[in-house]
C-alpha cells in the first residue's frame, strides 16, 4: 500500500482532518514543540489536523489557528478534544484573514495578547510555538514554486520574530530548492540553532521540509557584533561580566571595573559569550 494512502486511512480512522496531522506528530518527536499549557500559533491552519495535534499536546494551553478559510474547532468526537475525565482542555481561538496583510497580522497580535514592536524588533511576545505548514498553489514549474513556498516560509517567520516569547520554537514548511540556505541563515541568526527536518509522513514524490528553529533568541546582541561593555562583576569561572540592556555577556578575561571593545562570540537566550579585540 502506498505511504500516502497508509496515513490518509490511517487519519480518517483515528479523527484527524488531514494526513498532515502525522507530520506534525514527527516534528514533535524529532524537535520536541510542544509542553503542557504552552501557546501554539498555527498559520495557514484549514483544515484542522495540526490544530488537533497540537490541542492534544498542550493540554490546557491555547491553540490559535490563523487561515483565509473558516476554521472550525474539533468537534467533541474528533482528535484535539479531550474526553469528560479530562476536563475542559485547550483554549481555541482562530483569526480568518491573509498572513500577508497587516491587518491579518494586527489580529494575531491582539489574538496572542503581545508581540514586538513595529520595527519588528524583539518584545515580549507570548507565543511558545509559531508553526507553518503553508504552500503556493502548485504552477509545475519547479522554480516558481520553490520560491513562492520560501516566500510563504519567510511570512511566517516575521510573524514569529514579531510573537514569539523568548525561547520560543518555529517550525516551517518549504520546498527544497536554491533559496533554502539564504532561508535557514536568517532564521538561524535568531534562534539558538535550526534543524531541517523530513518528517516520514511526507509524500514520497514531494520536496517539503520543515525548517525548525529552536530557542528564539530576543537579546539585544548577536553573534559576530562587536561592541563596547564595562565589565560589572566577575563570574564563577573567572569571566568578567557585563550588561547589555539588561542582558548577561560573559567576558573571556574580563577585570571588573575595566572596559573593553568585544566580539560577541556566542548568543543563548538567557546569557551570551564574548572575547576582547585585541
């Protein structure tokens, strides 16, 4: 039997809406997405299947769908709601409107209760994970499509820069192609690290992967930059410490009291390392 016949059956016998389901499902296996209570923002959301997926994982957390189609929550007899011995379950809450238009994406934000500024810096967002199985309608011609996917891609990246609380997790579908390097240094430029990931559920003639950024990262200094810092006390390790807008640099070889022009060499969410310019 054919992989894709396998998990359409396979979804229309446990309740899913989609087969995509199953893909979500190996992202949060391979990736680990999801926890107990979290926010999960899920763009391009119709028909439901992710949304199922992760209404059971979060458990009473809030799962928001954002889709230019309506979409509805699971009904009591579907996957995504949970039986009477458990309670009331997820929040649902959905958005219905185009991820491209800043009135869409002006909803989300009053949807999610916070988000960045509107130079798209980091803020304190409330999102804990932005997911994206979103794609172009399909032309045949290989390159066009590959491109308007990493176009889809980049959307709903913004968006997760723009809610994502600190530490949050993205997860995006795209079509492997010429622009997928460009793609994944920026995404990995502001989280800890990216994965790419195939989930087995894909269709065997398709080119999707999913880009996954784990831990986005919302200090005010990035890898590479170099800056001036005073140092301010000395760490457990003999590092000199400084502070960035309230963020924490460690300072190879850095004497409290003392200044120094430093190249930031490491960037983590709660602290980041960094090496004098000689």
């Amino acid at each position: 039997m054919p992989r894709r016949d396998h998990y359409y059956n396979k979804a229309k016998q446990e309740g899913y809406r989609s087969r995509s389901a199953y893909k979500l499902q190996q992202l949060d296996e391979t990736a680990g997405l999801f926890a107990e209570e979290k926010t999960v923002l899920d763009l391009g959301a119709a028909p439901g299947g992710w949304l199922q997926v992760a209404a059971e994982r979060v458990g009473f957390g809030t799962v928001i769908g954002v889709d230019r189609q309506r979409i509805d929550p699971p009904e009591p007899d579907e996957k995504g709601t949970p039986g009477e011995e458990n309670g009331e379950g997820p929040t649902f809450e959905t958005v219905r409107g185009d991820i491209t238009e800043e009135r869409t994406r002006e909803e989300i934000r009053e949807a999610v209760g916070g988000g960045g500024n509107e130079n798209g810096e980091a803020s304190n967002g409330t999102v804990d994970v932005v997911l994206s199985d979103m794609a172009p309608n399909i032309t045949g011609t290989y390159d066009l499509d590959h491109a308007r996917s990493v176009h889809l891609a980049r959307q709903a990246f913004e968006i997760g820069l723009d809610v994502l609380a600190s530490e949050g997790d993205l997860a995006v579908k795209v079509f492997d192609g010429t622009d997928l390097e460009d793609l994944r240094e920026d995404i990995d430029r502001e989280f800890e690290y990216v994965r790419t990931i195939h989930p087995d559920a894909s269709r065997d003639s398709s080119s999707e992967l999913y880009l996954v950024g784990k831990g986005r990262l919302t200090a005010p200094v990035r890898a590479e930059e170099e800056i001036d810092v005073e140092i301010v006390d000395q760490g457990k390790e003999g590092d000199g410490i400084a502070k960035v807008e309230g963020f924490t640099l460690f300072v190879a070889d850095g004497e409290p009291g003392e200044s120094y022009r430093v190249r930031i060499e490491d960037v983590k969410p709660r602290f980041g390392f960094a090496t004098p310019i000689e």
